[in-house]
C-alpha cells in the first residue's frame, strides 16, 4: 500500500502512487502531449528549478488553463521525482520543499484537483511537499477551495512521516464565497496547524482577499484564526497572539466581488 511505501522510506515511482486518472496523464506524457507547442515534459522541466534545499516550480502568467495543469500536473510530480533522487546533499528519506508560483493564470477548480492529485502523491511517497503554493488570480471556486481543503487534510498523515507541513497558501483575487474560506479553515484546525517550528507554533499564513466574501455571513471562531492587523505585530511565520490560532487571515476585510479576479469574464 501507499501508505506502507511511504513509511518504509521508499521511493516508489509516483505513476504508482496516483489514481487511475493522474496514471493516464502520466501515459499522455510520455507520448509527448502538448502544452502551447511544446510537450508537457519541456515545460515541467523548465520549469523546475533548485534554489538550496528548496525546488522552485515558476508557472506563473503563463495563461494556463485546467487543460494545460491537468496535463503539466503529472509532469511536474515526475520532474520533481527526478530532481529529488539526483539530488547531492539531501539526507535519506528527506522529504524536498516545494515553492509552487501558479498565480496570474487561468486555473479553475479541475486544474487545482490535478495539481492536488499530484502533490498528494508526492506527499505521500515521501518526496516532496509543497511549503509554500500561490494561485492567486486565477479562477479557483468553492470547489477548488475543498480540494484544497482535502491536502491540508493529508498532511495529518504525512506530517506523522516527519514531512514538513504548507506555510503559505495564496488565493487572493479568485472566487471564493464565505464557504470555501470556512472550509479551508476548518481544514486547517483539523490538521497540524499551528504547526510546530523549533520551540514555538506557526499558523498557516492564508490570503484570501478580494473574493467574493460576504463578511456578514462568513462564521469563523476567532479562536481560529487571527487577521494580523497593523497593531497585531504579527509576521507571516509568528503570531502575536497566544494561544497561537491555527490560520493567519491577513485583509481577510478587503473583498468586494467586482474585484475578484476574473468575475464575468469569458476564457
């Protein structure tokens, strides 16, 4: 099982870690399937890079869309595979970090499913984990918002690895209602957050600004979350307050749906 190869250290190869569907993306790259005129494995490879210990993935403005991520998605999870085994220096069964820049692009709800997919195979196979993930402007929904909300979930289990757990997740400037905020958050408590960083607490730094949030109606305990306000004193890593909340919603005040990035507009 998935879960017996992850904590036995292996490093299986991520085409048999996914489900059925990301199998079947992984067969259309290597048959070379296209992303604007050049194969998804081109694209994924360039744009993977190291920066120390951390592997950088730069997709941003790029106009890509569901079809484009659901195709780069698996890519991607090879590229970092490789990348990850050939890598010098890096201690065994040492998980890498992910800086994943997706933001200024025409992603929805399926092109977060695939990226998710991918990056819950990585995860789970003990490769790599996403630190820090920026989608914002894009089209994401309430319904990316769960599929979100389901890989923070997984990290109850492959934080119980030792991998390390998300930092940021920016999804400022989509569409997301007060629902899709609420979830994201309850994902959140139910996790690891505030997470454990040396010997203090870190909650999840999470944008979510200009959306179309209706504050009246959003129902978020303030024990779980803090808005970071310019008397707070708190820093994308360190909060102020004690107990340390589990989610940093900093301009969680700055929605207004005319704003949200993409609202009424035809791809």
């Amino acid at each position: 099982s998935a879960s017996a190869s992850a904590s036995m250290g292996g490093r299986e190869s991520v085409s048999q870690l996914v489900p059925p569907l990301l199998a079947v993306l992984v067969q259309r790259v290597g048959r070379g399937a296209g992303v604007r005129g050049r194969s998804a494995a081109e694209v994924a490879e360039s744009a993977v890079s190291a920066s120390g210990t951390l592997l950088r993935v730069d997709l941003a403005d790029r106009q890509l869309s569901d079809s484009d991520l659901a195709l780069l998605a698996p890519a991607l999870a090879l590229t970092i595979q490789n990348r990850v085994e050939r890598a010098s220096g890096r201690s065994a069964g040492q998980a890498a970090a992910l800086h994943i820049s997706l933001e200024k692009n025409r992603v929805g709800d399926a092109g977060v499913e695939a990226l998710c997919m991918a990056l819950g195979s990585l995860m789970v196979a003990g490769i790599a984990f996403p630190r820090y993930l920026s989608l914002f402007r894009n089209a994401v929904t309430d319904d990316g918002a769960a599929t979100l909300a389901s890989l923070l979930a997984l990290q109850t289990y492959t934080v119980s690895l030792g991998i390390r757990a998300m930092q940021e997740l920016h999804l400022s400037h989509n569409r997301l209602t007060e629902w899709g905020v609420e979830t994201l958050v309850s994902a959140a408590q139910q996790s690891v957050y505030p997470y454990a960083v040396g010997a203090g607490k870190t909650p999840l730094w999470l944008r979510i600004e200009y959306n179309s949030v209706d504050l009246r109606r959003i129902s978020l305990a303030p024990a779980l979350h803090c808005t970071c306000t310019a008397a707070s004193g708190c820093k994308t890593h360190q909060c102020s307050r004690r107990p340390v909340p589990p989610v940093h919603l900093p301009h969680l005040d700055k929605q207004n749906r005319d704003r949200a990035y993409g609202a009424g507009r035809q791809w």
